[in-house]
C-alpha cells in the first residue's frame, strides 16, 4: 500500500486505552481539591462522599429502587468474585464465554469453587455464544460487553422474565455507556476505571431482590474471605450497601468517581453517555465501511462494542505474514502511534488475535477518533513497508 500523508491534525487527548479509561473531557487534578483526605472513610463526611456516589449512580443508570448497590474492594473483578462466591451452588450453571475475561470466570466456578453442575458455553474472539440454548433454570454468568473481544451481547430479550436462576453479569465496560435491562439481572458489576475514567480498585455490586433473598437463604459450603462476606449471621449485611464498605477506601478516588457521576450528569445522565459512545462507535464504523485494511474483529454489527473496539488488519500485506510476524506488525503500528503521541495503549490484548483495540466510550471526543483514523492509515503504511521486504 501507498503511505499517505503524515496527517496534520492529531487528537487533544491520545488515552485511547480500554483501562483504565481516558478521564471527562476537561478533567484536571483540581477537581480532586476537596477530596476528605486525611479523614475517616467511617466519618460523618467520608461517609457522605461515599453515599453521593451509590446516589448518583443509581440516579443515572435508573436503578430500580428495591436493588441494592455498595462499593467493594478488587475493581469489577472483586465484585464478580463476591457474587460468584456468595451466590453460587445451590443451582447449575450456565457460564458463557467469549474473550479473555468470561473465560477467567469459568475458571473460577470450575477450577477455583469446582462446582459440578457446570455448562460452557463458548465463542472465539468476535463471535458470541448461542443465547437462545442458555438454561435459565440454572444460574447463568455472562458479561456483558467483552473488553478484550469487542463483542456485546445484543440486548436482553434472550433473558426470560420467569428465570429460575440468577443472571450474574460483569457489565465494567458497559454499564455507563450502554442499555442495560436492569429487570432481567440480578447481579451487576462494574468498576469506576472503565467509561468514566475513574481510578482504579475500587469495584460496584448491584444486587436485585432475588439475589438478596438467595443471600438470606443459602450458605455456601466453602470458607469465605472477609472481603467477600455480605451476609452477618445469615442475613444480608445492609451497611454494605449504606456506604459502610468492608475494607478501607481511597478517599481521592472516590472524589474522582464523583467528578467523573457530575460530569455525567451535566451532559444529560445515562442517555447522553450512551449517545457518545453510539456516535464514537458510528465514527469508526465509516472510517473501516472505506478502508481496504481494517475490518472489526466483530463482523456482526448487533454484537459489535460501541466502547472496546476491536480492529483486525486484513491488508494483503499482512495476511502474507505469518502469526508470529502478524503479532509484531500490529504491535508495531500500536508502537508508531504511542512514539507520535497521538494514541497511547491501543495493542489488541494480548490473547487476543493480532490487531488494534480503541477505546470509544462516553470520555472519548468524537473529534479525537476522526483524527485517530487518518493516523492509524498512515502507521499501517510504514508498518506495511517495512514488513513487505
């Protein structure tokens, strides 16, 4: 291919990165200047803070009111080990999975809690499972958009109203930036560093009422670390989800969190979160419409990410490579991009086919993704240079 031009515009912000995520548009480290540090988490203003963010965010997501939502320790991945942990036993289950984290998942429930009623079901990289073969008589843990593979579930319908189990979803790169049926899950998970661009280890369980009433009525038979206890003398703990967290929090982090949920709300709350990353999405999706080189890694455009976008490169130039050199072509275009300042952290993950991953959640500017484009051709032109000697 013919190396074009060396593009004049670049992006005002080149944090490109699936997580953490590119902080709000104007974001400084001056909005962190009333941050309660120094003071208690447990104090009547720390608890405040903590409380401002179960409030906004379960005023922006529109949460039902009878859901319980609490912060906990470990980012997403702490609170997908609670649910998993405290929720899991008394039925089957079904796990699916289609990119590297729904896979760690069924490691967990088959490895680590070594359940024997288990079914998985699994996709490559850019496919998704059979939806309509899922057994709601069991408990089903799914996420729903895959960080790693650019693929999403494409909506809720497939999720019954009259479902025996527990719908356990890791939803960290979706739920601010995506539709979620809230009346068709009963365990949600997500962390502060994805969408908003919050700081991380810090993680949010959302929990409806027939995961509260499993709580109240189940007692796993395995040990359960402090961390992931949610139930005192075989009653749910309600001060978890009444800003008592278990473990000690960052208080700067936690004043982040909260500039990332007004931020959020000045722009128009969850509706206007989804509208960004819909039109980031739409941006990219005409750029690869006219390109001979890159394609989604998610061919069907119901299951494509509006937030973890995942590119392939199908020039012939590189389809001539083998893996190995496939692997390190895509590495390289990444690497150009990083030495020009103009897209930082954009390498597919790392088992991942070879190619590009784009963050195009609701902190990413339109503007900055329509120069990306123009950048990302002319890396893949030296990159195809240099691989066709």
């Amino acid at each position: 291919m013919n190396t074009p031009a060396k593009p004049d515009m670049r992006p005002a912000n080149p944090n490109f990165s699936s997580g953490p995520c590119a902080k709000r548009p104007g974001w400084s480290p001056a909005v962190l200047a009333d941050a309660t540090l120094g003071r208690s988490h447990r104090s009547k203003i720390g608890r405040a803070r903590l409380q401002a963010v179960l409030d906004m965010s379960r005023d922006i997501l529109g949460l039902p009111k009878d859901y319980r939502i609490g912060i906990v320790a470990g980012s997403d991945t702490g609170a997908v080990e609670m649910a998993l942990w405290s929720l899991l036993g008394p039925k089957g289950v079904d796990v699916l999975a289609w990119e590297s984290f729904g896979s760690g998942w069924v490691t967990d429930i088959t490895k680590q809690l070594k359940l024997k009623d288990v079914r998985t079901l699994e996709a490559d990289y850019g496919q998704i499972p059979d939806l309509a073969s899922v057994d709601f008589k069991k408990d089903v843990v799914f996420t729903w958009n895959g960080t790693t593979s650019g693929v999403r579930v494409p909506d809720g319908k497939w999720i019954p109203d009259d479902r025996e189990g527990l719908t356990i979803c890791d939803a960290t790169s979706a739920v601010f930036a995506m539709k979620l049926p809230w009346d068709k899950l009963d365990v949600v998970t997500w962390s502060w560093q994805k969408v908003m661009g919050g700081e991380g280890a810090h993680g949010m369980l959302v929990l409806s009422p027939r995961a509260i009433e499993r709580l109240n009525t189940y007692q796993p038979a395995w040990p359960m670390p402090k961390l992931f206890r949610m139930t005192s003398g075989g009653k749910v703990s309600e001060d978890i989800f009444k800003a008592a967290t278990i473990n000690t929090p960052s208080m700067l982090c936690v004043e982040d969190a909260l500039d990332g949920l007004k931020w959020a709300q000045s722009i128009g709350g969850h509706e206007a979160l989804v509208a960004r990353s819909e039109a980031n999405l739409a941006v990219l999706a005409r750029w690869v419409e006219s390109s001979k080189d890159i394609a989604f890694l998610a061919e069907n455009p119901a299951i494509r990410s509006s937030t973890s976008v995942c590119l392939k490169i199908v020039a012939p130039w590189f389809a001539a490579l083998d893996e190995e050199k496939q692997a390190k072509a895509a590495k390289r275009v990444a690497a150009i991009l990083e030495d020009e300042n103009v897209a930082y952290d954009i390498d597919g993950y790392r088992d991942a086919p070879a190619g590009l991953r784009v963050w195009a959640g609701s902190t990413i500017e339109v503007d900055d993704l329509k120069a990306l484009t123009k950048w990302i051709d002319w890396a893949l032109g030296i990159t195809a240079s240099e691989f066709s000697k």
